[in-house]
C-alpha cells in the first residue's frame, strides 16, 4: 500500500462534507449579487431612469458597506462561532435580497401616495410619472435611494460569508490543504456567476424582474435549514472519526501550539499592529476591486461595447463563457499544495510562490480592449482568465490568514481583509460608474479609443497591473513566514 494509501486509509472525509456546505453558500451568495448587475441595465434601468453613475454609486455603496461590515462581522463570527454565526449572515442577506423586488412598490408609494399595487402597478404608475419631465428625476433619486437601501442590508449580511467559511475551513482542514479547500467552496462564485446569466434574465423577461430577486433570494433560506443538521465544530462532530480529526489537527502537533479551546481572542486593534494583517490588506484592496468591477459591470461592458443584452442568446452565452474559462482556478488552488509537499516549502512560501504565477496572468488584460475590435470573444476570454487568476489568488489570500494567526482570530482578520477589498471595490466602482459617464457624454480618446470604449480600456489598464503591485507589496510586508502566537 502506497504511503497516501495509508495515511488516509480508515479515515472519513467529513471535512468535504462541509466544504460542499461552503461552496453551496458561496454559489447562493454570488446568485444573490449579481441579481442586479443582470437586469440593471436592461430592466430596471429603463423603469427607473437611471445611468452608469446611478448604478456606480449603488455598487460603490454596496462595496463600502460590505467593507466597514467585515471589521465587524469578522469579530461577531469569531465570538459566535462558524455555525450560528454563519446562519445569521445568511439569514440577513437572503432578506436582504428579498426585499429588493419591493423597491418598485415603494418608489410608487412614495411618489404617488398609492400603497396597495403589485409589481405591475407599480411598474404603471411610474411610466405615468416619468412622462411629467420635473418627475424622471425624482424617480430616479427615490429609487435609488431605495436600492441602496435593500443593498445595504444585503451588503451586511453577505460580509459573513467569507469570514465564516475560512475561519470552517481553519477548523477542518491542516494547513497544506486549506488553500484547495478554499479554491473549491470559492468556486461557488463562478458557478453562482455561470448559473446567473442563464436564470436571473430569463426570470425578469417572464415574471418580471422583482421575481427574479424574490426567487433567487428565497434560496438562501432552504441552505440555513440544511446547515443546522451539518455543522458540528470538528471535535464533537459524530461524523468526524478519531483519524480524520487528528489530521485535521497536524499543524498543531507538528508546531506545539494550544489546542482550538485554549486559544485566545486578538482584538481587532491588536490585529491592526501586525505586518501580517497589513500583507493581507494589501492582497485585497487592488484585486478585489477588479473581481467585483468585472462582475458587476460584465454584462454592461456587454451591451454597451458590443450591443447584447442581458437576456439576448448571445449576450448570455459570453457571461456563460467568462465565468466557464474562470473555474479554471480549481486546480489554480492547488498549486501551493504541490510546491508544500513535493518541493518541501513551508505553506507562506509555497503560497507566495502560486501567488507570483497568479499575477503575471492579468497583464494580457492590457490587449483586450484592442482584440475586441477583431472580436468579442477575445476580450471575453481574456476577462474569464484574469477571472481564474484572481480566483487562485484569492483562495491564497485568504489562507494566508489560517498559516499565520491561531484560529481564533482567523474571521477577525478575514474582515479586516474584506474591509480593504471593500474599499477598493467602492473606489473602483464609483470612478468606474463616473468614468463611463464622462466617456460617453465627452467622446474622449484613450490609447486610440474614444468614448465608452475608451473608459473600459482604462479600467483594464489598471486591472491589468493591480495582482503584481499587491505581490510586491505582500512580499515587502512580510518577506518570510512568520507564525503569530497569542
């Protein structure tokens, strides 16, 4: 029997059991998210009167709300604990988006006076108002403020999300696997993303838009009735025999640190001392911007450059492909694991190696916007691998918090990250929402491009370059690995 034979031989695998769980709430999650990147444009866009800045502003404020959120959350999930404190956060953004479907209802009410309409009431009373000129304004604000609203909440609950489910990994999987493990549930985002362009258009086409937030929200609330039956911390799992949890806790034997119940809280201000916290602040502001610029404004860059909509064949079928070529950051996150065991790295090492690789892939995004003149499926490919890339970055990102701070602290810190991510995500979203605004109504030139063409060629210069200038600053933070013991 071969040495892997026989270290997993008599062992469950327990821990995949509930990886699948975070996979499921991780696809759940960017459903919930791209509900309106997906019918924005074409659906709620001509209802509303609103531009790119409108929905810049609603993508900003959704990335600085979900940012200040993860400082919290991250603290709030390390004191609950993963299992209610995950059912909390879902809970909070299937609510969440739920009750963007009513913002319709509640535009009309508060324009009109008039509560007691349905969806296609409301979508009546509104085309009646915007055809008074000094109204299209006001209901552009009204709704947008409503919006905002519903994405507020959203924002906050889906916050606990990554927090949650790294800290779930931390606790079931040793260090060497923790980056595949996350590869594998983050992946949920592609499928969430794949899933998307076939099911939300689709739903808003024949059931109205407001559906497609009612429906795709109420499935968050069938995961939260499986995920109490799952869960169990590891330790007093029943499902978890005496050979899977000692694997599960290798890094503890093998390091001579306290057991899980021994160890100590970080404060978040304490977190905040640490380089280690600064590395993983600075793998999250810039990348994270360019993830969520692609995934809430894909489908824009769609109709606007190429003149597909949402709900179109073709414009379903180059979402589809996007996030098809970007699942290629499966096997991405196993890169770390391969220089661990067969190169005898120790996890940052072989993590900041991966990560390296990772980074050159992005560069080719400086020829997509160019490309797209021969073709739309060149920039469409493109952006599909920048999408693996960061994937496989992000899966490294997040494992770095599990090698180098005890697992009491791992959803704090995991926050602290998500709250730099957010922000770069607020920066990027908002001067990207005015950007093509000023592009469109000013025709200007960039690089040979003019007008919105010349905004997204922009935008992919500085996507582009973002993954390299965060590697350098990780590595200047933290050139080696470096374990924090509290």
């Amino acid at each position: 029997m071969k040495e892997s034979e026989t270290q997993f031989a008599g062992m469950t695998r327990y821990r995949w059991v509930v990886c699948s769980m975070l996979f499921l709430a991780t696809t759940i999650n960017y459903l919930d998210r791209q509900v309106l990147s997906l019918t924005w444009k074409d659906f709620i866009a001509p209802e509303f009167g609103w531009n790119d800045t409108d929905y810049g502003i609603i993508t900003g404020c959704f990335s600085i709300v979900y940012a200040v959120s993860m400082l919290v959350v991250g603290k709030v999930v390390d004191r609950l604990g993963a299992r209610r404190g995950y059912l909390w956060a879902i809970g909070f953004w299937s609510a969440g988006a739920c009750l963007h479907a009513f913002c319709g209802i509640a535009t009309s009410g508060l324009l009109t006076g008039t509560w007691l309409v349905g969806f296609e009431g409301a979508r009546e009373n509104l085309a009646t108002l915007q055809v008074v000129g000094d109204t299209v304004w006001t209901v552009s604000t009204v709704s947008v403020w409503l919006f905002l609203a519903a994405r507020c909440i959203l924002a906050v609950g889906e916050s606990g999300n990554f927090p949650a489910a790294i800290k779930i990994t931390a606790e079931y999987f040793p260090k060497k696997d923790r980056a595949f493990a996350t590869s594998v549930f983050n992946s949920g985002a592609q499928i969430g993303a794949l899933l998307a362009p076939f099911i939300i258009p689709l739903l808003a086409r024949y059931y109205g838009w407001e559906m497609s937030f009612l429906l795709v929200g109420a499935v968050g609330f069938v995961w939260m009735g499986v995920w109490v039956y799952v869960y169990d911390k590891p330790q007093e799992s029943r499902r978890v025999n005496a050979r899977e949890l000692a694997y599960i806790e290798q890094d503890a034997a093998a390091e001579g640190t306290e057991a899980p119940s021994a160890e100590k809280g970080i404060s978040i201000w304490k977190c905040f001392t640490y380089r280690q916290t600064w590395a993983v602040v600075a793998g999250r502001f810039l990348p994270d911007g360019v993830w969520w610029f692609f995934l809430f404004w894909a489908p824009a860059y769609v109709h606007d450059v190429y003149g597909y909509s949402s709900d179109s064949a073709t414009g379903i079928l180059l979402i589809f492909t996007l996030y098809l070529i970007s699942m290629l950051s499966i096997p991405g996150g196993y890169l770390p694991t391969w220089f661990i065991n067969r190169r005898g790295m120790n996890p940052y090492a072989g993590r900041m190696r991966a990560m390296l690789i990772y980074a050159f892939f992005p560069l080719i995004g400086l020829v997509a916007q160019p490309m797209g003149a021969w073709s739309y499926w060149y920039p469409i490919v493109i952006i599909g691998i920048i999408g693996a890339a960061h994937q496989s970055w992000s899966a490294n990102v997040y494992s770095v918090v599990g090698d180098m701070f005890p697992k009491s602290a791992v959803a704090t810190v995991t926050g602290i990250g998500g709250m730099s991510g957010g922000i770069g995500c607020l920066l990027f979203n908002v001067c990207s929402g005015l950007l093509f605004t000023y592009s469109k109504e000013t025709q200007m030139g960039f690089l040979g491009f003019k007008g919105i063409e010349a905004g997204y060629m922009i935008v992919f210069v500085v996507a582009s370059l973002a993954y390299l200038l965060s590697w350098v600053a990780i590595k200047l933070l933290v050139p080696r690995y470096q374990l924090i013991k509290e």
